[in-house]
C-alpha cells in the first residue's frame, strides 16, 4: 500500500466466511510471498472490513487460509490505530484479564461476554516484508486478540464457556445467516 492512500479503496469487497466453514476452525498458512497478490489480498480485506463496519478481519473470514489481518480500532481512550500484520505472532497477551461483549463479522448479529487480557503485542510484518510490531491495551488489545485467534482457527465462541456458550450456540442455531 502506498503511504496517503484510504486503505481498501483499492480492493474489492468479498463475501464472509460464515461460522462453521471449515476455513474458520483452522490454523492458516504462512505468507510466503510478499507480492502484488498480498497487496491485493490487503486491500480487500480493508474493503470487506469497511462494508461490514467491522473494526478488524482476518484473510480466513473471506475465505482465504492465509496468516494475514487488518484493523481499524480504537483503544479504551478512543485513540485510532489502523494497519495490517502479515504472518502474526501475539508475542504478549497479559494485564487483566476482562469479560467484555465481542462479537464476529462470521457470527454476524451476535456477540458474548469473553475474556480476554487488556495488553497485547503481535509481532509480525508489513505486505511489502518490513517486520513490525503493534502494541493494543483495552478494546484494541481484544481485537488482536480475536484476529490473531482467527487466524490459528479459533472463534470468539471458543473462548466462551457454560451458560453463556449453550445460549450463544442457541443463537447461532436460529440466526437467519446459518446454513
């Protein structure tokens, strides 16, 4: 992506994996080529995030099995951070552990209270091979969180237990997005 442009105005908007594709419940592949097809790959990814007014997605939920998220989030102090990490590694997930909501553009419509740390750092590297490394406290820490989890085949459901996972798994069954 070239430095001034609207990250995904380039890109094509894709249809979203949907929980319970097998491309969700996977662990994603390695980026090995940091060409124009990741290029691209990126910039859908922001589209599709963007159409869906979603605040972080990863290359599975469109389908793609590929070690790659984009985000657009704000923290606990509303500060923006915006960006991509191929290859991920949540290299840190500590500080309180907090049960807010979170919700999945896969699981469109609901949400569950889940805990997750309130610090996290993802170790990881640009499309064009630079190595990076994105610090998230709060909501932006849970995003990191989630997309990393996407990407070695978990689901915020996962992460939720008992009652509120047997109501949460009621609700998938009746969403009007199942197959």
């Amino acid at each position: 992506m070239r430095h001034g442009l609207i990250p995904g105005t380039r890109g094509r908007v894709r249809p979203m994996t949907l929980f319970g594709d097998p491309v969700l419940h996977s662990p994603c592949d390695d980026v090995t080529d940091f060409g124009p097809e990741l290029a691209s790959l990126v910039e859908d990814l922001f589209a599709t995030m963007y159409a869906a007014q979603g605040v972080g997605l990863a290359a599975n939920q469109v389908g793609e099995s590929l070690r790659v998220f984009v985000y657009d989030c704000p923290d606990d102090e509303d500060v923006r951070h915006l960006g991509h990490v191929v290859n991920p590694r949540l290299v840190e997930a500590d500080g309180l552990v907090l049960r807010g909501p979170e919700g999945c553009l896969s699981l469109p419509g609901l949400e569950a209270g889940t805990e997750r740390y309130d610090h996290a750092v993802v170790e990881g590297f640009t499309v064009t091979g630079e190595q990076i490394r994105v610090h998230g406290t709060g909501f932006f820490a849970r995003c990191l969180q989630h997309e990393c989890d996407h990407l070695d085949g978990k689901v915020y459901a996962d992460h939720v237990t008992g009652r509120r996972h047997r109501r949460l798994m009621r609700q998938v069954s009746r969403a009007s997005w199942r197959r």
